[in-house]
C-alpha cells in the first residue's frame, strides 16, 4: 500500500492540490472536450453525477458515494455490476490499483464500468493515469474550483514521479 503522510510527503501533498491538467470553472465549458474524447474516465461523484446529469457515460467511473466529505447517493448508475475496491483515505492500495486495471480490461466490451470505492477515491487519478491507454482523458473535481481535464499521454512521467515520493508500507 501506498500512503500519503503529511509530514513526510508534504511537497507531494501540495503538488496534488494543484490541478493537474485543464481547469474549467464550469462543467458545461468542458462539454465539447468531453464528447470529443473517445475513451474517459471520471474520478469523483461530483464529476460523475455531472457527466450522467448531460447523459455522458464514461468508459470508467470511479466514485466513493461521498462529495466533500459529505454522503451521497446516485440516482443512476448506468451499470449491471459495480466493481469494488478498499481504499482508504490518503492511500493507493494494490486493490485499488488491480481493480482499475481490471475495469480498463473490461471497458473494451463499450460499456461504462463504474468502481465503487469503500473508503476514499480521491488519489485513484494517479494509478489511473499509469495504467489507462494512451490518449485516455481522465476528469476529475478540482473542489471548490470546477473540473479538470487532462490526457493521461502528457502525465504519466509526472505520475510516476508524484507516485515514487509516496511512503510505502
């Protein structure tokens, strides 16, 4: 498992709050760049509960039943079977990390595959970064700020790096 500690990994932990692709401050300015996507994946309900509201389905959804801390339930989840991962908050764990790259192995059947996450999401952005095809959009909620954007092609040394500067255990 991979963890976040405040102390250790300060700098990492500042770096995160900055976004790490484009930001747009309004959902609906992204809309164009989404439909334009071939294959995305959405990290957060926020962001998810956005994309099903203009009745975009993303490749890959991960989400925590949780916005800003606070419960929430989805109205619909465009899926037969949601998949599971124990992830808690301030760390990336293997299970986390197989089961992304398991739903990255189904997502080729065209079907939205969604992760419920028991726990925290928030980091799932990095590993699925490191493991999605290259050109795969990634959206995720910037809190308090709007939706960010990004092609995994253009991060993914920065990903590792960010990933190599975790504490491990």
């Amino acid at each position: 498992m991979l963890r976040l500690d405040p102390e250790l990994n300060a700098d990492i932990i500042m770096e995160l709050k900055k976004p790490l692709g484009k930001l747009y401050p309004n959902f609906e300015d992204a809309i164009d760049d989404i439909v334009s996507s071939e294959y995305f994946i959405s990290v957060g309900d926020a962001t998810f509960n956005n994309l099903i509201k203009y009745e975009l389905y993303p490749n890959i959804g991960i989400i925590d039943n949780l916005i800003q801390r606070e419960n929430h339930v989805h109205d619909i989840i465009p899926v037969d079977e949601l998949l599971r991962a124990e992830n808690p908050p301030g760390t990336i764990t293997e299970d986390l990390w197989e089961t992304i790259e398991h739903a990255i192995e189904l997502s080729d059947d065209g079907d939205s595959h969604i992760i419920l996450v028991d726990g925290e999401e928030d980091l799932a952005v990095l590993p699925c970064i490191l493991l999605a095809p290259e050109e795969t959009v990634i959206l995720y909620g910037q809190p308090n700020e709007g939706l960010v954007l990004l092609n995994v092609s253009d991060l993914k040394d920065k990903a590792q790096e960010l990933i190599n500067g975790f504490t491990k255990e």
